[in-house]
C-alpha cells in the first residue's frame, strides 16, 4: 500500500473575515489540551478519476472549507507568567491540507472486520510545528487530509488539538463544512438547520476557581508535545455493530431484573476485578444557565462506573454493569451541588486508573457522522484512529439507517480476536 502526497497548500477564512479574535479556553477545554484526536470519513465515489479529483471536488472543498473557517493557533504563554492558553485568530492564519492519493484497496479499508491499525495512519495529516517567539509559541490546532483512491472512492483525515471542541462541536463543524460543499457556499442552509456556533462564553461560571486549579495541573505539559507511535504498533482495529433491535432486548433484559433503573446502558466490560468504566457526559444543557447546543468547545465532564469481577461474571454481568453505570450517571449528572462538583477529584481518579482494569470510552452515539455529506451521499465509513494508542472504545452512531451502535476497537490480534468471540457469543445469547 502506497500514498503519494500530491499537494501540500495552506486554507486561511475568506478576505472578510475578522482581523483578529481570541477565544478564552474555560477549564471543559483545559482538561484536554495534551490530547490530539485524529478521525476518518470514508466516501464511496466509484466515477472519481484523478483529473475530476483535483480539477473539480479539491477546489470545491477548499472553498467551503474556507468559508467555514476561523482559522487560527493556540497561543501558549511560556516564563511562567500564570495567563492561559488562549485559541487566537489573526488575519493571515490558515490551516494545512493535504491531497494526497491512495492504491489501498477501498473496500478492504471500509469493512468492519480486523485490519492493522497501522493502514490508518497514511490517512490523518500530523499538526504542523509550533511556532516559537520571546514570551510564547503559537500552536496549530488543526490539520486536514484529503486522499483519493481512484475510481473507488474518497477518504477525509481529521487531526486537531482536542481543547478545542468535543465530539459535539467536531460533528458540527463537518455537518457546516459539507452542507456548504454540498449546497456550493450557499450558507443559508446552516442558517435553517442551527448549525452555526456560539462562541459565548460568559455564561460559564468558575466560582470555585476550576480553571486555574486544572492549568496549574496541565501546564507541566510540554505544549509542543503531541503523543507520539512507534510503528509497527502491533495492533489490528476492528468494528462492532450494535443493531437497534439487540439494543432493545438488552434493554428490557435489564429492566426486567432493575425496573426502577433510570438510565440504562448495553456495555459490557471485561472478566476482571476490580472494573472500571470510564465516559463523558455533555454539560449544555446541564449548566445554569444552560449552553446552546452549538456551544463551540468542550462541555463534557467525565464520569467512571465501578463494580467487580464477580458482579459481571455469569447472566447477570450486563444487568451488574448498567447498575454501576446507572449509579454513576446518577452521581454525577444529578449531584446537589451542581455538575462540576467533585471536577478535579475525578480527574484525579481517573488518572490513578492507568495500568488498572479499565474500559474507557470515547465519543458518542448522538453523533451521526454518517450523515456528513460533501455531496457525495452518507460517509461509507468512520474510524477513529486516535484510539489506536490510547486504547479506548469509540462508540458513535451506526452507518445502519435503521438505528444502532457502532463500535470501534483496537487491540493486538490474538486478544482481539478473543474479544470478538466472545462479543458475538454474548450478544446472540441474549436473542
């Protein structure tokens, strides 16, 4: 497998856009400024030759990417000065783009059985260098790929510094970027659907001074660092589907056993004691006063379920799990004291999670990137690549129109195919 770079250029917002503007990072987006996330889109364009490529779609996505844009770098303070990051636009930024082309077997690539992990990765551009001046280094935030696989279809790499946005905001910008690329820079249609972001941050209060407690906590971070792999990793990513239909019958499995269970969830974590499991639940809509939906940033807090080996064993280990998981919705979305309380304890714990028995999660079904259409109908596939090293399980919306999980995992290749067994095996005894 081969990818050839074909073009390397720079995308900057249009002449109108504002000389300048800064952002203020709040303590949602602190918590992960050491983390990049890297995510694919695969199209299925079957007609594409190369000429219509780069003559006609790269054009196209340059200028809708360009009237989505407000590009821009986050400035890192250096000497100690106690200021904070901050996410700044000047006249002049852009962000990288790469085109590049692919003989990779399209179709390979876009199936949910096992492949190496490392295949992704050709896909994904890295952030480009920081910038160094006297008091601070101004850092890219975000870099973008687009790859051609002749005749066979499209691939779109996304690589950013996750203080920026959570998955909320991610999926909002691709659904703005390719309703301009599709409707050819009418933005009127972002208008009907609410798709522009509110930048507002006002609203969000830190009366317990969160957002200096988490940068005193972060800032030990070189700010140049971005998580690095060694390759071959050794790994094979596969995906797992979730139909709507197994949803339900876990479901009303559980509710039969726990009838007073509010929340209920269809995880199933691994043979071990103790077990943890780790997620994110979004705050707009829990904040008082609460963020609109389009909040542009982060506005996730992170919770963690626990139970133990001998609650998940035998048939009623789903039903164990959704109780911890209930419990831990309960404690943390429902807390007296507000949402954030307990903020910095949790993170704390989750930290102290490393090396342990842990299943951690990222994303979230609510999102539907297969609904990002640049004009070329439903994404074909997402992949995470970001939990690759990180060893997370991604959960977003099925590519199934008819509802559904899809999840994605990566592992070495003889513990997953043992996960894959036993995944199957599991989920048809509840049928």
């Amino acid at each position: 497998m081969a990818t050839t770079v074909l073009e390397l250029c720079q995308v900057a917002p249009p002449p109108n856009a504002v000389e300048e503007q800064r952002l203020p990072l709040v303590h949602f987006d602190i918590m992960f400024l050491p983390i990049v996330s890297r995510i694919t889109l695969f199209y299925q364009l079957p007609c594409c030759s190369k000429s219509h490529f780069l003559e006609s779609i790269i054009p196209n996505l340059k200028n809708s990417l360009s009237l989505t844009l407000k590009a821009g770098n986050i400035i890192f303070p250096l000497n100690n000065t106690g200021k904070k990051p901050i996410p700044r636009y000047v006249l002049g930024d852009s962000v990288s783009l790469t085109i590049a082309e692919s003989n990779a077997d399209f179709h390979h690539l876009t199936g949910d059985h096992a492949l190496e992990a490392d295949i992704f990765h050709a896909f994904v551009p890295p952030l480009p260098k920081p910038n160094s001046y006297d008091d601070y280094i101004s850092i890219p935030v975000v870099s973008l790929q687009v790859t051609l696989f002749p005749n066979k279809g499209i691939c779109i790499g996304f690589t950013n510094k996750h203080c920026i946005d959570d998955g909320a905001t991610l999926t909002g910008f691709l659904q703005a970027w390719s309703s301009i690329n599709k409707f050819n820079g009418d933005d009127d249609y972002l208008q009907q659907e609410n798709y522009l972001p509110c930048y507002d941050r006002t609203t969000i209060e830190d009366p317990n001074g969160l957002d200096l407690i988490l940068w005193n906590q972060m800032k030990m971070f070189s700010p140049t660092l971005s998580p690095t792999i060694s390759f071959p990793t050794d790994r094979v990513q596969a995906t797992f589907i979730v139909s709507e239909a197994d949803i339900k019958r876990l479901k009303s499995i559980v509710l039969e056993k726990l009838p007073s269970l509010a929340h209920v969830s269809t995880f199933l974590t691994d043979d071990n004691e103790p077990e943890y499991f780790t997620f994110a639940a979004d705050c707009r809509l829990r904040l008082k006063p609460p963020l609109p939906y389009t909040y542009f940033g982060n506005c996730v807090t992170l919770a963690k379920a626990e139970t133990t080996h001998g609650n998940l064993k035998g048939n009623e280990g789903v039903v164990a799990a959704a109780e911890a998981i209930s419990e831990a919705i309960h404690k943390t979305l429902y807390n007296e004291k507000g949402i954030l309380d307990g903020v910095v304890n949790r993170l704390k714990e989750l930290k102290e999670l490393a090396g342990k028995r842990a299943v951690r999660v990222s994303r979230s079904p609510r999102f539907d990137l297969y609904g990002v259409d640049f004009g070329w109908g439903r994404t074909k596939k997402f992949e995470p690549v970001s939990i690759d090293p990180r060893g997370f399980f991604s959960l977003s919306k099925s590519r199934t129109i008819g509802g559904g999980v899809q999840i994605s995992y990566s592992k070495p290749k003889i513990q997953m195919e043992r996960f894959a067994a036993i995944f199957n095996q599991e989920l048809r005894g509840y049928s």
